[in-house]
C-alpha cells in the first residue's frame, strides 16, 4: 500500500522555489529521509502535514492528496518535530490528552490513550510534572507519546534521537523498531544519522537541492552486496595481502590493518583463513560490507571535490 | 496466560467530528483561564458594579425603601437611557481590564514554547485555532457585560410600572448590541495582541495600551489639524457615542461637540479589526519564517 | 610538562549543587573524547578547561597557562559551546571577526583571518547573510569557524557535530583529525559515540560529576575486568564453533545468537583466542561469515561503566 506519492511536486517559499520536481511512490513500512541542510527534508515534511500547498504537481497520503484532504491526512498522522513544541505549564498526562483530543478521541478515551502512550515509551512518574521541567531525553520521549496517542497510520519523526545521550538514543531506537514491527504503523524518519535511518528503515528517500537525489529500497540493496569484504587483521598485512590477490580477489589495503575485498565467484572465506593461518596473520574482525547506505548516500550526492571518500555508519 | 504484554495498538473507537475539535480548545482554554485565582478576582470585581445597579433599580421603583434610606428627593434616579448607558459603560470597560488578563493566558503559553506546529498537526486549522480562543474569551467576556446589563433589563421591567418595558425595548437592543460590539471587538484585539508579544505581562500592557495610547494620539492629531476626524482614533469617546446613540440617550457634552457619524465609528471598528486579524494570520503558523 | 592540559583534584560547586568532584586529568595532544549522560558535568568540565568559570578547589593549568592569565588564556583556547545564541542582527562574517578582534588582533588581520577560518568550515558564501537566518546546521559551522579563527592551541568543542548532515559530518571529523594530527589539544564532547570512536586517541568518561575511566579505548576495555571481552562470529552452525572454543579453554562464556546463525563468545585471553579461531576457520568444517568484535568500542565501554544508573530519568 502506497504511503506517500508524490507527482512532480514543486513547493515554492516566497520566491524560492524549495522542492522541484519531486515524484515517487514510497511503500516502505519505515522510509528514510536523507540530505544535506537545506535540502528541502522539513518542507517536505510540512507539505505533507499540509502547512503549505504545492505550487505545482501533488502529494498524496494514502491516496489523500494534501491540498485537498488536510484534515483527514492530519487525523492519519503523528508528528514529532524535531524542535521543542510543547505546551510548557501542562502536566506531560495533560498535554498529550489534549493533543489526542485534538486528534479526535472523546475525552474519556483520551485520557486513557495518554497514559498508555506514556506507558509505552516509558515516561513513569514524570508525567504528573509540568513539561517545562523535563530534561531533553523526557521532552523527546514526551513528543513521541503526543504523536502516537491516537493510533495514527503513518509517525512521521524528525530527528527524533536529537541530543539524547547514547543510552537514551538506543532507547529511542528501540522504541522505533517495535513501534515499526508491529505492522500498524508506517514511518517516515529524518535524520543526519546514517546509522539511526540504516538500524530502522527499509527504504530511503535523499533529497538534494529540493530534487530527489535517489529513491530506493535497502533490503534489495543489503541482500545483493554479499561478497564485498571488510578485515582487520594483526600481523604481516602486506604479505597477506599479496596472497589474497593471488586468488583473484580485489584488495584494497588501509592503515591500521584494514583491507576492503571483493570475493571472486569460487573464493570462499575459508580460504583467506587458510593463508592467514600460513603466515601468521590473526583476522581479528571480518564484516561483510554493511554500508550500502553509505554508497547510496555519497552516489546521490554526486562526487565533489574535496570530500573524503569515506563516510561512515 | 498470566502475562499481559502491552504493546502499541491502535485505535479503533469513535472518533468526534471535525468541526467539534474548535470545542476542544474552548474547552482547555476556559480551563487555562479559570486555573488562575486573579482571573476569579477580576471576575468577582467585574460583577460587583451589578449589584450597585440592581440596588438602585429597586430603590427607583420603591419609594417606600427610599423613604428609609432616605433619599427623599424625586430625582433621585429615573431608570432611563441614561441609567443604562452608565451601566453599559463600567461593565464594558471592565470587561477591557478583564481581556487584558484572560486573553494573553490563552496564547502566550502556546507559543512560548513553539507547540503550534505540532497543534497545527492535528486536524484543526489555523482558523479553527483562532476561532476556538475567540469563542473562550468571547464567552467569558460575555457573562460580565451584556448577561448581567440584560438581567438587571428584566428586573427592571418586572419592577416598573406598567407599559415601561414597552416604551423601553429599544434599551435592552442597544445594551445587547452595544456589548456585543464591544466584545467582539475586544476578543479579536486581545488575541491578536497576546500573539505578538512573548511575555504575558508585557501582552497585558499593551492591550491597555492600545486602547489608550491612540486615544491621546487623536487628540494630538485633532488638536493639531483642528479637525474632529483624530477623535476617531479615541475610543473611550467613539464608544461613549456609539453606545450613547444605540441607547438613544441624550448626547453629553462631549458628544455634541465631537459629532462623528456612527458610520465613521463602525468604520474605523472594523478597520482595526482587519488589522488584527492580519497580526494573527502572520504570527499563528506552523513554522516561523525567517527573513534575511 | 608544557604541552599538556592539567587538573589537579579540581572541584567545582554551584552552591549546593555538584558540578565536577575530585578530577584529576593530564591530557597530552591529540584528540580526547569527552563521553557522559547529559547533566553529567561535561560542560562544567569544559567551562573549567576554557577558563569560563573558576574551579571551587584544585588547580588547572592548560599548557602552562594558569586561568587567571586570563588574556594568555584565552588566546591558546578556542571554545565552541553547545549554546545556540548569538548576538542579534550580526552577519557570520561580523561574528567570526568580532571573536577575533576581541583578542585585540588589528582589523586587517582579522579580516583575513576570519575569511580563513570560514573557508576551513566551507561557510564561505553564506558569510554575507545574517545568523538569524542560517539553518541548524549553519549555525553550527559559524560557531566553529569562530573557536578556530585565532588558531588556538587547545579547541573545546561541545557537540560540534550536532545538526549537520552525514557529509559535513565527515568533512569536519576529518578537519579534527587533521588538527590532532598537526599537535592540537582538541577536547570533543559527543553522544555519537561511533563517529568520535574513529577519530580519538583517548577518552574520558564522566557520570555524576566524577571521573570514571581515561585513556586509549582499547586500554580502558581490557581494563574492565569483570566483563570479557566479547566476540560475535556469524556462521552456519554456531553450536559446532562453541563447543570447539569451550574445548580449547579459551573461552568463558558461548551464547547463541537468537537467530540461530551466530553465537557470542567471551574470552580473557584475546591474542590466544583469535589465533584458536583462525585455526578452527582454516580447518573448514566450520564456514564462519563474519566475526567482530562485540564489545571493543565506546559504546559498549559507556554501558559497561555508565549503564543505566548514569542517564537522568
């Protein structure tokens, strides 16, 4: 089922034009949404929660164009934006009662949505304190159970593990993935974090200049890479590198003994142990190359100079 | 099973109809508004002048309890235009002191920390956003100017002799209308100025303010130019006379020498209407333009 | 020692309330990474290294320059806080040379110097506009290009990463790099604990206020004794690899990975046991996919010593 679609949308600002062009059909059960600053990532957003109206082509979720069907769209969607936006003198219980009120649930059912989504992402006693006292990783937490209150189809999140310490983050992460295995709830995430957007999503959209860059599914791209090597070893790295090319791989040798490879058809990881073990040279981590995300991202981007060629998760 | 797993799940109930969610604001802003105990003050304080009103109803009308409390002479009040237009005018300008309160507690606290855009996420617009404060404040102002004025009306014309309701009905349309434009008037501007303004208590100066400041302003304006066209910007006199002229009441002083056409007066009403409602389209959106 | 930035038992109190307890650190040049939950005492820490408040007890000396030389001081320290303020109606470009020429550099000087540091973070073109107008991202830059502009010898950075995109990310990571390289002190402050991973020489965690472990990241994880380090390896029949290791006795502890296709194994004795596992791969009736270590990087250092008890709740 289609998520988002988008046909040769151009959103203008005043006199920028800010996205152009856009189309594409994003199915993904969570879609990524990558670019550099300034790429046009919060206008897209804001055009399809209907803030503003295309100047040219359409938006559609599920199948409502966002010109045309605001207020059904925006009962579909949950919103966590990427800056502060609370109610600061409310009780966090409060505030997301109110905001499930908005979102059309009669007052006794959004009572008891509110606690269950506080439940849910784990905000315990805090709730009863005004908003205004919450730390970061609190307000955060506060603005996911606002946007999930009322069972939305789609969570749209904006940074969503913006200045959250690494234990809060990983939390945050959790939380995403459950909410996304679930099966309820479709998810679109933006974020500067290749990692974040590589750990939960399943399909990617990179904007560029408000074009789109590159539209384009990971699952397809992480099962077809499966012969590209990453190895740390300890030892003779020269010398076993000169045998590995000897059976036909592909090498490329980095200091601090890492080698990228490509396997050749009949090379099998085994081998590479054997002459390891031949000259003494301990394989101390072997990855196959979880970076398609990265790939895609710097192709997207185009080469430009000066940049460092790697870009990591 | 003996373990309950509580997991995400959406929900299936009954969801309230669209047009309803501007009653949900309403709702959490009379709740914003009556949380605080000045509101209540200001509230107690609006009402008090009703009372001295309704006594002085009763004493016009009983000439047996003005012979007690002594106030012998025949003139003492005659329960006119002029009785109700005093009326009219302290409840409305309290009615100013009370939306200079109540109105900035609407909106201040929604924008002190940004909660529109994710407000503006829910299926209200930035209208019915509006329009649900207006409706909290204009309700709340309500109950201190044209209910009480209207009840302490009926009194009056239960206590009075008969055929006076009759020749009167004309005063209880002009405290009726009067009110309303007043309120109508202080609702939008009250809302309008709150979203300017960061801080509540600079919101609560400048509605007084603005009531104000221009007044001197015209008369500087008038003064200078030697017209009676500045006075329009003095709305403690362009209200006197609308309400003067909707009560029917005789013209003060004042009025006969700055004779405005009330057309004028609706007029320049709107005029600042317009212009706060083009304040509230570029300060409540769901993302901040920045310039430059 | 003139190259290194010390702290001998300093304290810091506001009032009542614990800022840093007892830190002693004597970091030589290079890149530091400063790790711990929000509200931990990192920014206490750094305001102490630049000088910006005076420590309750202890003394700091920062290559040899003692706070109170405050005109000295400032001139070896660069400082690029987490902060998002600036002064109103001022263009990038005014900022960057205000900073400079408060360090009574002549205007000329400063104009160069400033065009300088605003081409190192690649806000050249935007220089001309006002901060009020930059995105999150640019808002970030300017502050660096402001802390590196009068070429200090010791550069504090707070979350300087915070809102750029992936390739702007690596632009500056390596920018860092190349500054510890060429004898900097850099002192960096992240919750992205992978991306600084790459880039750090050492690192310093701190929780409550106190001082929990410094030095090489690898140093510091062979250190945590009671935990083993920890080993994942990928294959097709993880309980076969187990009972090969346990047989060797160079395993303490073998964990099946839920999907069935890995297993985690602790070992005390790294060098011994990575040589055991080379050897069971040559051998080839076990077909190993990956193996990496679980355990050897910041993040996993964080949760060892931090855990839960450190993150505010």
């Amino acid at each position: 089922m289609e998520v988002i679609e988008l046909d040769g949308l151009q959103v203008r600002l005043g006199s920028r034009t800010v996205l152009d062009g856009l189309t594409g059909v994003l199915k993904g059960r969570a879609i990524g949404l990558l670019g550099p600053n300034g790429a046009g990532k919060s206008t897209l957003i804001n055009t399809l929660l209907g803030f503003h109206d295309p100047s040219q082509g359409t938006a559609r979720v599920f199948g409502l164009d966002t010109r045309e069907h605001k207020a059904e769209i925006r009962g579909r969607v949950g919103y966590m934006p990427e800056n502060d936006s609370f109610i600061g003198n409310m009780s966090g219980v409060r505030f997301v009662r109110y905001m499930a009120e908005l979102a059309g649930l009669p007052a006794k059912p959004a009572l008891e949505r509110a606690h269950e989504a506080l439940f849910y992402v784990g905000l315990g006693e805090v709730r009863y304190r005004s908003v205004n006292t919450y730390s970061l990783g609190m307000k955060q937490l506060v603005k996911l159970a606002q946007a999930l209150v009322h069972g939305p189809k789609l969570l749209i999140l904006d940074e969503p593990t913006n200045g959250l310490d690494p234990i809060a983050r990983q939390r945050m992460i959790q939380l995403v993935r459950e909410v996304r295995d679930d099966g309820e709830v479709r998810l679109l995430i933006s974020s500067h974090l290749l990692r974040d957007i590589d750990e939960t999503c399943d399909e990617v959209l990179i904007l560029k200049n408000g074009k789109l860059a590159a539209l384009c599914n990971l699952d397809e791209e992480r099962s077809s890479n499966r012969s590209f090597l990453e190895l740390e070893t300890v030892g003779a790295t020269e010398r076993f590198t000169v045998g590995i090319r000897g059976l036909g791989c592909e090498v490329a040798c980095f200091p601090g003994g890492r080698i990228k490879l490509v396997l050749p058809e009949r090379v099998e990881s085994r081998d590479l142990y054997v002459i390891a073990a031949e000259q003494g040279v301990q394989i101390r981590r072997m990855n196959r190359r979880r970076d398609s995300l990265e790939d895609i991202f710097l192709k997207a981007m185009d080469s430009d100079v000066g940049r460092p060629t790697d870009v990591y998760l | 099973m003996s373990i309950y797993k509580h997991s995400y799940r959406a929900y299936t109930g009954r969801l309230t109809p669209v047009w309803s969610r501007v009653f949900v604001l309403v709702r959490y802003g009379f709740s914003e508004i009556w949380s605080s105990k000045i509101t209540i003050v200001l509230f107690t304080l609006s009402l008090l002048p009703s009372i001295f009103f309704l006594f002085g109803i009763y004493l016009a009308n009983n000439p047996l309890a003005r012979a007690l409390v002594g106030a012998k002479n025949v003139g003492f009040t005659s329960i006119d235009a002029g009785y109700f237009l005093a009326m009219l005018q302290i409840h409305c300008w309290l009615a100013l002191v009370l939306t200079s309160w109540i109105a900035p507690r609407l909106i201040t606290f929604d924008l002190a920390d940004n909660a529109l855009p994710v407000m503006l996420s829910h299926p209200i617009s930035r209208f019915g956003y509006v329009a649900g404060k207006f409706i909290a404040l204009f309700s709340s102002l309500s109950a201190i100017t044209w209910v009480p004025c209207l009840l302490l009306f009926c009194y009056q014309a239960y206590a009075s002799p008969q055929g006076w309701t009759g020749n009167h009905l004309r005063l209880a349309a002009g405290l009726f209308a009067g009110a309303l434009i007043w309120i109508l008037f202080l609702s939008i501007l009250g809302i309008a100025l709150s979203s300017w303004v960061k801080w509540r208590m600079v919101a609560t100066g400048i509605i007084i303010a603005a009531i104000f400041i221009p007044a001197g302003v015209g008369g500087v304006v008038s003064g200078v130019l030697r017209t009676k066209w500045g006075m329009l910007l003095n709305l403690p006199i362009t209200m006197s006379l609308l309400w003067q002229r909707l009560l029917g009441a005789a013209p003060s002083s004042l009025g006969r020498r700055v004779d405005l056409p009330t057309s004028a007066i609706v007029f320049s009403l709107l005029l600042a209407a317009v212009g706060c409602v083009a304040m509230l389209n570029a300060r409540i959106r769901a993302r901040e333009m920045v310039r430059g | 020692m003139n190259d290194r930035i010390i702290f001998d038992d300093v304290s810091k109190f506001y009032g009542e309330v614990l800022g840093v307890n007892r830190i002693t650190l004597s970091l030589p040049p290079g890149v530091t990474t400063l790790v711990g939950p929000n509200g931990s005492g990192k920014t206490t820490l750094m305001n102490l290294m630049t000088g910006l408040v005076q420590p309750s007890s202890g003394h700091i000396s920062v290559l040899g320059v003692a706070p109170d030389n405050a005109t000295e001081f400032f001139r070896t320290v660069g400082y690029c806080t987490q902060f998002d303020t600036f002064p109103r109606g001022l263009t990038g470009f005014q900022f960057v040379m205000d900073s400079l020429m408060l360090h009574g550099i002549s205007a000329a000087q400063a104009t160069k110097l400033a065009a300088q540091s605003l081409g190192r973070v690649n806000l050249g073109d935007a220089a001309g506009r006002r901060i009020a107008g930059y995105s999150k991202g640019m808002r970030q830059k300017i502050r660096l290009a402001q802390a590196i502009a009068h070429h200090p010898k010791v550069l504090i950075l707070d979350e300087p990463l915070n809102g750029l995109d992936p390739m702007a990310r690596a632009e500056l990571l390596e920018l860092f790099q190349e500054l510890g390289r060429q004898g900097m002190h850099l002192l960096i402050s992240s919750h992205i604990l992978e991306e600084v991973d790459r880039i750090s020489d050492r690192v310093v965690l701190i929780t409550g206020g106190y001082l929990i472990a410094v030095g090489n990241i690898h140093q510091v994880r062979q250190e945590v004794r009671e935990k083993p380090m920890q080993v994942i390896v990928r294959c097709q029949h993880p309980e076969l690899l187990a009972s090969k290791m346990f047989a060797i006795h160079h395993c303490v502890e073998a964990r099946i990975h839920p999907d069935g296709k890995g297993v985690f194994l602790r070992t005390g004795d790294v060098d011994q046991f990575y040589s055991m596992l080379n050897d069971i791969a040559a051998e080839g009736a076990i077909k190993i996919d990956t193996v990496a270590p679980a355990d050897d990087d910041a993040n996993a250092i964080y949760q060892y010593l931090i855990g839960s008890d450190g993150s505010a709740s």
